[in-house]
C-alpha cells in the first residue's frame, strides 16, 4: 500500500461543493477516503463534487451544515459519523464573504465576521473530532490559509488579519496535539480562479500571475494534491507547518 493511500479514513471537508473544496475532496476520494461533503447551500453542487468521487469507485456523500453555528457543527458532526463513523481528516475550508475595506470604513464587526470564519469555525469543529483522534492516537486536521498573511494586502486588514489568527491555531494545535500523533497543518494558496472569481477582471488576474515567479496563477487541484499528502501517512512526521501553494508568490 502506498504511503499516500487513504483507504478506510473519514474525511470531512467544509465548504466542499465548489472551488478549493471541491477539488480537495476529489483529491482525497481518489485517494480512497470516504469524502463527507460539506455544503451550505447547493446540494446539488455538492452532489455533483460525490457523485465524481463515486462514480470512480470511491465514496462520497453531502452534508448540509451551517458550520459558522454551534447548532450547525454538532448536526454535521452527528450525520457524518453515523454515515461513515469518527471522522479521522477534518480539512477546514468554509469561507464566507471577503470584502474590501478601508481602515477609514471597517468597523469591529468587520473583523468579527472574518474570525467567525477563520477562528470560531475551526475551533467548534476540532472541538467535535477530537476526542475521537486521541482515543486513536492519529489524525489529521489540515487548514486552508491564504497567502495574504504574507503579502500584506492592502484595504483587506478583516480578511488578513483573521488569516494571521488561523495560522495562529495551526501552530499553537501542534504542539498541543503532537503527544497524540495528531498533526496540524495549513496549506496557503494563492489566487487561484475558482467560481468566486468568474467575475474578476481579466487584467487583474493577468497582472498577479506575471508577478508570480512561476509566470501562471496554480489551478484548485494543486491544492487538493496538496491536501491529500498532508493527510496521508507519507506527511506523518509534518506538523505545525504552513505550506504556500503559489508558485513562489511569497517567498522572502
């Protein structure tokens, strides 16, 4: 079997049906995991990103779940482990709006919703799987950061700042988590068009890829690629670290 197989683990990957979702669960389902779906509020986008892990001979199914409630995470929870059992990959890739704002406009509320996202969200959801990954002495809680933290993006000061603060958990969570084998990881992309970003313009995306030292903006499977090694036994000695997935985007 190859170090990379995942064969016989739960996955449960939040904000799935679409973009960097969408292709970490694809990634993860080829791998053989059984792929819990999770979704807010496309079932069938959802089913979709399932039915391609199945129809390949792997398992899939959807989850709906507001995971930025407490009352959505313990519903999730509760349905994922009664369909598939403990979850062993938690992948934490829900995300929300990201406007940008002025210092002279944001307001607290502005950050708040940002944390909610990024700090809340990850918090409740490692709370709810945890007590099965140290019962077994593995597992594996993988981070979808962003490159901003490092780029220092202007007007994006709610967005950045939250980003800083997951990476902020990533770090502390290894330490902590590591006794039990446990690792913690975060995999930062760049920009990478997905359909949040069919509306941008064209120059702009021109623009950040020339400044890329790879000359091309990366594709959602670099991610999922990306993911699925860092949840297999082959990154079983990787924890606590922060992986840029960008080309080059941000190295110093």
């Amino acid at each position: 079997m190859l170090a990379t197989d995942l064969t016989g683990q739960v996955a449960l990957v939040t904000g799935a049906s679409r973009g960097l979702g969408a292709a970490i669960a694809l990634a993860l389902g080829q791998r053989g995991a059984k792929v819990a779906v999770n979704y807010f509020g496309s079932v069938d986008k959802a089913q979709a990103v399932c039915d391609q892990i199945n129809q390949a001979g792997g398992q899939a199914q959807p989850f709906q779940a507001d995971v930025f409630t407490p009352e959505g995470v313990d519903i999730l929870i509760d349905e994922v482990t009664a369909a598939f059992g403990d979850i062993d990959i938690l992948v934490l890739n829900a995300t929300g709006p990201q406007p940008f704002i002025k210092i002279e406009d944001i307001t607290w509320d502005d950050y708040l919703q940002q944390f909610t996202y990024f700090v809340r969200s990850p918090m409740m959801l490692t709370q709810a799987v945890i007590g099965p990954m140290k019962h077994k002495h593995a597992g594996r809680i993988i981070h979808i950061g962003s490159e901003v933290f490092e780029m220092a993006v202007p007007e994006f000061s709610n967005y950045v700042s939250a980003k800083g603060a997951q990476l902020g958990l990533c770090r502390s969570w290894s330490r902590e988590l590591a006794p039990w084998q446990i690792t913690v990881n975060l995999v930062a992309p760049g920009w990478i068009p997905t359909e949040r970003h069919a509306d941008d313009p064209a120059d702009a995306k021109e623009f950040y890829a020339q400044r890329v030292p790879m000359g091309h903006m990366g594709e959602p499977r670099d991610i999922g690629e990306t993911v699925a090694f860092l949840a297999s036994d082959a990154a079983r000695f990787i924890t606590g670290q922060k992986i840029s997935v960008n080309g080059g985007n941000s190295v110093e």
